[in-house]
C-alpha cells in the first residue's frame, strides 16, 4: 500500500477534529461510552475522507515511459540488402590539401 500524501493526512485530520468536536457539542455527552463511540465514529469518518482524496495523476506519458523503461527493447531482425548504387551521383574523390608550413 503507497504512503498516504500529505493533502490525505491532512484532509483526515481536519476531519478527525472538526467532527470530534462538531459531535461533542451536538450530543452534549459526558459520559465515558458516549465520547468513546463519538471518537471512534470521528476516526472512522477521517480515515474515509482520507481514502477518498483523489491522487495525483502521473503525466501521460509517464506510465508508457515507465512500461519501456522495464521492457527490454526488442532487437530487430538482421536484413540483408543489395548494395545501392546510383549512376547519377559521380564518385568523388578525397580531396588533398597541402598546408603552408
């Protein structure tokens, strides 16, 4: 499983904390089993609203990228060719030049 990002961690803990307390003052409960199910229900809200944030998206290309990085590329039949050669183009000579010095 990849590590939660930070829009996750902090999407959840804002959850975990607003409704802790939105329920807290709504139920008005002082007892010791009424904050345990409120704090237990505010957790598992967080953690759903963490789940939920949609990831970043890699590039297009990225996953295509990734997907060649890994293959080997495949290696190409040998072909064999007749030599091209074409009458219009002279065959041309090196040319020599001689320095100054």
């Amino acid at each position: 499983m990849p590590r939660p990002t930070t829009a996750q961690l902090a999407y959840g803990s804002c959850t975990v904390i607003l409704s802790t307390l939105a329920m807290l003052l709504l139920s008005q409960t002082s007892s010791g089993a009424g904050i345990t199910v409120i704090a237990l229900s505010a957790l598992a809200l967080g953690l759903l609203v963490a789940l939920t944030v949609p990831l970043p998206r890699p590039a297009p290309g990225a996953a295509v990228r990734r997907r060649e990085a890994s293959v080997a590329a495949p290696v190409p039949a040998p072909t064999r060719t007749a030599p091209v050669t074409t009458a219009a183009e002279p065959v041309r000579k090196p040319v020599h030049e001689t320095t100054g010095s």
